[in-house]
C-alpha cells in the first residue's frame, strides 16, 4: 500500500468510495452522493487552501482517502483541523484507514495545527472510534440524536487529538 496526494486521476474511485458510504453508511450524514465535479470541487478547495488530500493505492487501485481541513471557518479555529478518512468497502479492517489517518495527523502537524477534530456519525460506528483510538485520538463528546438517516435517529462521536506543541505554547502567528 502506498499512501500519496491525491491526483486528478483518482477522482472517479474517490467519487465512487464516497457514494458507497454516503448510500450505505452512517459515517456521512449526506444522503444524495456527489457528483464527480462536485468531488472535484471539494479536493480543489481542501488542497487550495494547503491543506492535505491524500489516497492509499495498491494493487487493486484506489483503496480509501482521507484530507483535513480547518475545524471551522472562523479565524480562532485557524490551528484546529478536522479529518475525514473513507476506505472502499472491499478493503475495509484491513489497515487502511488507520494508515491513512496516521499520514493525515503527520501532516496536519507539518502543516501547524495544533489540535485535530473528528466528527464521526453514529456512535455504533465501532470501526471509525476504533481507528481514531488507534492514531492517538480520545473522546471528548457526543452529540445524541442530532442526525436522521435510514430511518433513524444518529448521534455524533465527537474525538480530539493534539498535534505538535498543542496547547503546551503559543503559535507564531
């Protein structure tokens, strides 16, 4: 497996991975999958703004993603990151997703963030909290029943990480 920056020719396997979970997951609270150019959108906003988009690939292509972005648009939120990872569902348990979380905190460090944030949906997604555990992540929240999907009622697991220096001193900027 070899983890990289996205490139445009992944987009049709992003896409494709992303509307598995969106139709059968829990891990997105979005119901209707984007379009590629939607999909192409979203990679163009996180990586212009410097921030990173990566893929895990292997033999059988495209294995999962992963990117962060800025936790919120405010400028207070400036050093926290939030993370989202989704791994095709053929290759799920498997170590890509932690692979692929472990590369994101290296580089959201790298980066200058301080703190990382995963919002994950449903907390019965064992396997999410389970991966966010394994990279250094701990609980700090959830919110009951702020979702709907499939019927029914789903909260979010809300996990933090430090990054670099965290909160032990002041940015430079």
């Amino acid at each position: 497996m070899k983890i990289r920056a996205v490139q445009p020719a992944d987009l049709e396997a992003i896409t494709a991975i992303y509307a598995y979970h969106v139709l059968h997951g829990t891990g997105t609270f979005e119901e209707d999958p984007p379009s590629l150019e939607e999909m192409r959108e979203r990679v163009q906003r996180v990586t212009a703004a410097g921030n990173a988009w990566l893929v895990a690939t292997g033999e059988s292509g495209v294995l999962g993603f992963a990117y962060f972005a800025q936790y919120r648009d405010r400028s207070a939120y400036r050093f926290t990151a939030e993370d989202s990872v989704y791994v095709r569902n053929d290759v799920r348990g498997q170590g890509v997703g932690k692979a692929l979380a472990a590369a994101l905190v290296d580089a959201a460090a790298r980066r200058g963030y301080r703190q990382m944030i995963a919002v994950i949906g449903d907390s019965e997604n064992v396997g999410s909290i389970g991966l966010h555990l394994s990279v250094g992540f701990r609980q700090v929240g959830i919110l009951r029943a702020v979702g709907f999907k499939f019927g029914r009622w789903l909260d979010v697991v809300l996990m933090q990480r430090p990054l670099g220096e965290a909160d032990r001193s002041l940015p430079n900027s």
